[in-house]
C-alpha cells in the first residue's frame, strides 16, 4: 500500500485575486454573495460582473456552507465562496466554541466542495478576520489544523494556499503551520 500523500501548505503575503497558479481561489463571502467589503468586496472587483451575475443564480449561502462559481475575470479558473461566522467578543466558551465549529466548517466544505469538482489546488484568505473580527491567532490554529486533516481525509489535493493580507496575520498563519 502507497503511504498517503499530504498535499503542500505555503503561506503567501498580499492579493490572492492575482493567484493565476491554483484551480480556486477562497471567496470569504457574505451570506447573499453578492460581494461586500474585504476580500470579497476584491475578488468580485477582480472577477468583474460575470461573477456577480453567477452567484445571483445561487440564492446565497449559509454560514459554514461552501458553494462554486466560475473565476470569470480572475486568472484562477474558479471561485469557492464560503460564509464565515461574525466573532462576538465576551460570548460564553459554548458560543465560541460554535464560532469555531462554523469557522471550520467553511475550511472542511470549501475542500469538498473542491475535490467534487476535481480541484487539485485551492488558494485560502483567512476567513472571518477582516470585518468578521475573529481573533486570528485562534483562526489560523483552526484554518490550519481543518486544512491539514480535511486534505489527507478526502485526498488529491496538490497544494494548498494561504494568502494572507498583513504581516502580524502572516505571522500567525506561520506559527499554526509549525505547531
């Protein structure tokens, strides 16, 4: 039996609109998908109105869920929009440990939403911590972590990206991917 391949996980600082090297770019949406600020307010600018049309015919998204478009304008040939969960400071450990159970989500779906279209490279933003205010350093131990095991669980991916839009976030990214 062959041992099991793990796909590579690099770290990327600046735009992820400009990836042309992978199958999909990560869209971290809002739930109407019809573009917004951060990332996705970017990448629907990038992808120009064709995008926007495409994800008018997909009636939105749920928080956790992940759905596939066309990249139209972009140089990735596809986009995976996933709805990230909005962070609430001060909420009890039950309520944020259902934060990170949708924040994972989205990582785990926008995998399988990948490999059933047969994508063998997919290009992530951090997802919930722009305006969604998730801390970062717990997001990147989760976004990591779901990644790692998601990609061995369902296989054939190549390599998996992080593009990530600070410096201080890069840096989290970089110390969840050594632990």
């Amino acid at each position: 039996m062959a041992a099991e391949r793990h796909p590579r996980i690099t770290l990327h600082l600046g735009d992820i609109t400009t990836d042309g090297e992978v199958d999909a770019i990560v869209d971290a949406a809002n739930k109407t998908l019809l573009g917004g600020g951060g990332v996705d307010g970017a990448i629907h600018r990038a992808a120009g109105k064709g995008l926007l049309a495409e994800c008018r015919e997909l009636d939105g998204c749920e928080t956790g869920d992940a759905k596939i478009t066309g990249g139209h304008d972009l140089p990735a040939a596809h986009v995976i929009h996933t709805v990230g969960p909005v962070w609430a400071s001060g909420g009890d450990e039950a309520k944020q440990r259902s934060k990170d159970e949708q924040l994972a989500s989205c990582y785990r779906r926008s995998l399988e939403v990948a490999r059933d279209n047969g994508l063998a490279s997919v290009a992530f933003p951090s997802i919930s911590t722009g305006v969604y205010r998730f801390p970062v350093d717990r997001a990147a131990a989760i976004a990591v972590a779901t990644v790692r095991e998601g990609a061995a669980e369902l296989g054939g991916f190549e390599e998996i990206r992080f593009w990530l839009f600070d410096q201080a976030t890069y840096d989290d990214y970089e110390k969840a991917l050594g632990d």
